[in-house]
C-alpha cells in the first residue's frame, strides 16, 4: 500500500552557488555526516549534493509534512543499501511522522530514486506499507472485494 509519494527537481547550479556563498554553514545545516562524506568524494560534489537535497524535499513531500511539524533537513538522511541503492534513514520529526502515518501490523519502507542531466538533478521517494512478518491482513469476502457487485 501506498502511503506517500514526493518528487523534487532542482538546479545544480543553485546548490552550487549556496555551498559557494555560505560553505559548512549550509552544507552542516541541512546534510548528515554521511552525507558530507560520500558527496564529498565525489568528482562533482554539487551534482551529489543536489540529488540529496533533492531526496529530502521529496521525502518531506511523501511524508505529507513538507519541513514542518517538526521535520527538519537533517532528520532525513540519504545512506547506500549494502546493494549500493540510495535509501532514505530517518531520525527525528520524520521517523515520527513516519512511524505515526504506517498502519498497526505494517512496517514502512522508503523507496527512493536520485539522477541528475546537468544542469537539474531530481529525486522520486515512494513510502509504501508492507506487513510485518507474522501479521495477517484482514481477509476481504468475495462479495465486497473491489470490483465485485454486490
């Protein structure tokens, strides 16, 4: 089941010029340590950096929050699934939220897509319910399951 979907397109440009005009100031405010470290091996640190600025606007839209209600920049985190898929690790406000939009017997699971074309860089996150292993879901009768006529 889906329970939110966000996406977000930006500029690297934009980014580029903010981490020139404000440094650490900007990038210690809105990106974890991890992020700062994977973006800042990168060949093209702004390009990165604009994906994971772009995967945080875009899950604080799939949270139904944007930053607000207190979700902040740093409360969402963009980390590499042992796979190397981009993945989203939540703390804060947001795992709060997250926790508080899953259905009982249901764990959230965050999927997320990050590219970039110069000069735009985007972010697709889709938080979706599964069930918990060992908890059933509610059996629909025949009579009333979608699309039957009753």
């Amino acid at each position: 089941m889906i329970l939110g979907v966000g996406s977000d397109l930006i500029d690297i440009r934009r980014i580029e010029k903010t981490i020139e005009r404000y440094g650490d100031r900007f990038l210690d405010r809105i990106f974890t340590e991890i992020e700062r470290r994977r973006c800042d091996r990168r060949a093209n640190r702004s390009a990165s950096y604009a994906r994971r600025f772009a995967a945080k606007e875009a899950a604080a839209k799939a949270l139904g929050t944007g930053f607000r209600r207190g979700v902040f920049w740093r409360d969402l985190g963009v980390v590499n699934l042992p796979s190397g898929q981009p993945g989203m690790q939540l703390t804060g406000g947001a795992l709060k939220r997250l926790e508080a939009m899953t259905p009982p017997g249901m764990s959230a699971r965050l999927s997320v897509s990050l590219t970039d074309e110069p000069p735009l860089a985007q972010a697709v996150v889709i938080i979706s319910a599964e069930p918990m292993a060992g908890s059933a879901l509610p059996e629909i009768s025949p009579r009333h399951s979608p699309g039957s006529r009753s």
